[in-house]
C-alpha cells in the first residue's frame, strides 16, 4: 500500500484502474504486476476501493487474469467492477489497456 497523495494524480502520468472492493481485486493487483514487468505498481487501498496505477501505461491481460483467479475471465467483468480509471482506455477481448498518448 502507498502513502503518496493520489489527490494530485492530475499532475502525473501515472495510469490504471480504480476497483470497487469486489472478489476479482487481488487478481487484477496481481495481473497487474505479472503483465507489466519492470514497473513498479502502486496499489492505493481506500477500503472501499482500490487504485492500481503505474507511470506511463499498465496492460491487463485476460489470460493473466484467468491465471490469477483460478477460473474463466470475460473482460467485461472487469468493466462491471471499475469505479474509475486514470488515462486513456483501450479495451479487446483479450486484454485492456490504460495509457496516455502524451507525457507531462
């Protein structure tokens, strides 16, 4: 967990989704660091919700998450429990992606 301020967020390029506390959240915290190697990904607990962010871009992927919660994954579960999100969004079948085009 982090102490930094997440209030100043619109002065970063930091990226990712913002989770209602629902039972695929530790999944995703850990699909989050298995498909972004080399990041260093922030999990802020709010208790009723979760922000998973990291600089630049963070790729979640379907298969990872499948892997992490022991059971079959449709992206559009993501979407049910996704309270908010920082950057831009991108979104398949197969994996969603959070991004900016620009950086400050």
């Amino acid at each position: 967990m982090t102490t930094q301020n997440t209030a100043d967020g619109y002065r970063n390029n930091r990226v990712g989704p913002v989770l209602r506390l629902s039972e695929i959240t530790e999944g995703v915290i850990e699909a989050a660091r298995e498909d972004n190697p080399g990041k260093t990904i922030r999990v802020d607990d709010k208790i009723a919700y979760v922000r998973i962010d990291t600089e630049g871009e963070l790729v979640l992927r379907r298969a990872t998450l499948e892997r992490t919660l022991g059971r079959p994954f449709k992206m559009s579960e993501l979407e049910v429990n996704l309270g908010s999100f920082a950057g831009r969004i991108e979104t398949t079948d197969d994996h969603v992606r959070f991004y900016y085009e620009k950086s400050l």
